[in-house]
C-alpha cells in the first residue's frame, strides 16, 4: 500500500469520527424524541405522544411565537443596517474615523455574550432613568440588543460580497445616465442578493437560538423559547424537549436546504447572463 493511500484513508477515517462526534448526539436526540418512556435514557418503544404534548403546551407554543417574531424582525433590520454599513465600509475609501468605524461595526463579533447583555441591560436602565424610556424591558429591547450584535455579522458578509463586485457594471450603468439609488437597486442589489439571504439567514438563527443576551434584556411577559426550554431542562430533561429540539433541527434543515438551492440558482442566473453578454459583444 502506498503512502498516499494510508494518509487518504487516515483523512477519511478522521473525517468520518469528527462528523460521528457532532452529529452522533443529534441523531440520539431525535431517535428518543419517539421513546413511549418518560425517562431519557430507558428505551421502552416507539410513540409519538411527545409531539402532541409538545403542542398542547400553550407555554411552548407563545415561546416560539416569540422567538420567530423576534428573529424575523431581527433578521430583517440587520440586513438593512448591515447593508448600509458595508456599502460606506467598501464604497468610501477614505474618510475620517474609518478605522474606529470598522472597529465599532465588527466588535460584537469577538464581544462575549455575556459583556454584551450586560452593556444592553446597562444602557436600557440609564434610558429609562433620563429619559423615562424603556422602564418595562420586554420585545422591543431584546431587538435592539439581537439587532446589535446580529449587524456585525451580516455586516461581514454583504462587505466580503461587495469588495469582490465588478465595479466597471456600476460605472457604465452611472455612464449611462442612471444614478447612484437607481445603479444600487438595478445593479448591485441583484448581484449581492445571495449574500443577502446568506446574511438574513445567520442573523434570524442567531437570533433564534440566543440565551444570554435575551437573559438580560428581556422582561416577564417577553419569554424566548431557548430561555423555555433552558428553564424546562434545569428541572430534568423529558423527551417533550426532545421532540421540540427534533422539530427544530428540521425547520433548520429545511430553511437551509431553500437557502442553497435559492443561490445556486441566482448564481446560475448571473452565470448565464453574463455568457450572454459577452456573446451579444
């Protein structure tokens, strides 16, 4: 046997034990989120009771009402603001305060949580003291605070999109006689708008699945589901949490599956325009 094949299989082999080590405890998750027992970790046969009792669970289902509200409202805003910062981030060169611009953007990328949630929580009780303003914390202050840290990350990838854009398009459409809001919506909004999706997709999931920031912002009528179901788990974990955790991975899955097949066909669209003009010239 030769030296490549041994480090080809040595690769395959570890490939194959990290994927078993992250996705081995996903699939224990959902096999016993079919388990007719109560108890975890005892097989006493396959039941779907799981599922109906998590949807008779009112508390459950207004978790996750909120939770989607929260993210999609998140996801939203921050491709918005996001957007507005990587366009000055990568179309305006030079300006004064650029760098502590960038810094500002990009700090809640490598801000712990836990500094995060305590800096919102801070900023909404000083508001509240001077301005009478956010006294009763609940949705609208955990928006702020995921709007906050969710901008950094979408801010990243529309940036990384928009510095490898062809800006000879956007010069011969201003050539042309079209102006800058017109040359944005025509030209480069359909260019980045895989990195859009991308970028609303990180910002709804992070928003979804947040536990310490929600802890410190939120109030006593604006309960999350992961601030659920981490309360729920600190008295015992049920297969209830099981099968909602199993609903979860799908939702997940299947977003992201509608996702890739969405930009690979927006690719395949720009690909084939492009061959198209350069036949046509």
């Amino acid at each position: 046997m030769s030296q490549n094949a041994k480090i080809s299989r040595f690769s395959l082999a570890l490939l194959a034990a990290g994927f078993l080590f992250l996705y081995l405890p996903i699939l224990i998750l959902i096999v016993y989120s079919f388990n007719e027992s109560k108890l975890v970790t005892v097989w006493a046969g396959f039941s779907t009771k799981w599922y109906f009792e998590l949807f008779k669970d009112q508390q459950m289902i207004d978790a996750a009402l909120v939770s989607l509200k929260l993210a999609f409202a998140t996801a939203c805003a921050a491709v918005v603001l996001g957007t507005m910062a990587a366009m000055v981030m990568t179309r305006f060169r030079s300006f004064r305060g650029k760098t502590l611009f960038s810094a500002l953007i990009t700090a809640p990328l490598v801000m712990p949580e836990v500094i995060t949630g305590l800096s919102m929580l801070l900023l909404f009780v000083s508001f509240a003291d001077w301005f009478g303003i956010f006294e009763q914390r609940g949705v609208a202050t955990m928006w702020i605070a995921h709007v906050t840290f969710t901008m950094a990350f979408v801010t990243v990838i529309i940036s990384s999109r928009l510095s490898e854009l062809d800006r000879s398009l956007e010069e011969a459409a201003m050539d042309l006689g079209a102006n800058r809001l017109k040359v944005f919506f025509v030209i480069t909004l359909p260019i980045i708008a895989p990195a859009l999706l991308s970028g609303w997709l990180m910002a709804f999931t992070l928003s979804l699945d947040d536990l310490v920031i929600s802890s410190f912002t939120s109030g006593p009528s604006s309960t999350t589901l992961p601030m659920k179901i981490f309360s729920s788990v600190r008295m015992g974990v049920s297969p209830k949490i099981n099968a909602l955790a199993s609903l979860m991975i799908m939702f997940v899955s299947i977003a992201a599956v509608l996702a890739w097949w969405s930009m690979w066909r927006s690719e395949k669209r720009r690909q084939r325009d492009m061959q198209l003009a350069l036949q046509q010239n």
